[in-house]
C-alpha cells in the first residue's frame, strides 16, 4: 500500500500517530507498524514527515472498535519505505472528498460536552460510533482561528455551520 502522509501527531512523549491519503483506496489511513504506534527512530529512519509518499505491506485491520476501525491499518515495519515527496495534483478531479461542515465529514455522529457564548467545547465522535475518525474539512480561510492555550501548545479554532 502507498500512502501520501498528511498528519504526524504526538500522541505521548515518543509515540506518534501517522495518517495519510491512499489514492488508490479513496480513503484515509492510518498505519499501525506491528500494531502500535511509531517511534520517533522509526519516523527519522524512513523520513516519515507530511508530504511523504510511504509504502508498506498492509496486514489488515485491529481488532479496534469505531470509529478508528475504519482507518487503523496493522503494517509490517519492516516493509516501510519512503518513496518521494508530494508532487501529484491535490486539487482537481483526483482530490480527496471534502466535506463542508464537521457534522457532514463524520456523517452525523458529533457530539460535545458544553456550549460556552454560544459556540460548541469539546467536540467528539463517541466512542462506538460506526464512523470514519478522520476526514477534511474544506472551509474559508476566515473561518479558521489559530492560537496558543495555556501550555503553549497550537490550537485551531473551526466556525462551522452546524
């Protein structure tokens, strides 16, 4: 399988989550090397970044309940293999679906946890719920604030038509 990798998140000090778009499945992917997540040597050592194109041989699904079933892919690590960086068109008739509001990409299945001045805090797909857990949003540059919490970390604040 190859992928082109959209999202490297840290999910735990040294444990990162890899995404990305697999072209020939029409879908998002998240690779599982041996059924776990990726070590920072691992990501170094195949120069996994955003913009790579990756392969690997795909064992199949976890046994993970949704929505991440729906994605989570266990791989042989000993397969991966950087393959180039993004140069194929990402606009256009090949471009991945979109959707134009968070309810429409996760079919429905957002839920929250409070409302504070009238905008929606904690935003979710529950646990269970048989849903992609990964999808793009296409929306107006001004309907995007970024910003640092408390802890310095970078936010993004989404205005979406509920």
């Amino acid at each position: 399988m190859r992928i082109l990798v959209t999202e490297v998140t840290e999910m735990h000090k040294g444990n990162y989550c890899v995404a990305g778009w697999s072209f020939e499945n029409g879908t998002m992917v998240r690779p599982m090397p041996n059924g776990a997540h990726w070590t920072a040597a691992l990501l170094s050592s195949h120069n996994v970044t955003p913009g790579a194109y990756i392969e690997f041989n795909a064992l199949g699904q976890p046994q993970s309940a949704y929505p991440h079933r729906t994605e989570d892919t266990l791989i042989d690590a000993s397969t991966i293999k950087q393959n180039g960086f993004f140069a194929a068109p990402w606009l256009g008739s090949v471009a991945p679906p979109t959707a134009a509001t968070l309810h429409e990409a996760f079919e429905d299945n957002v839920r929250n946890n409070s409302s504070w001045n009238g905008f929606l805090q904690g935003v979710y797909v529950p646990f269970g719920a048989q849903t992609r857990s990964l999808f793009a949003v296409s929306t107006p540059g001004q309907n995007l604030r970024f910003f640092q919490d408390q802890r310095n970390k970078l936010r993004a604040y989404l205005v979406d038509r509920i």
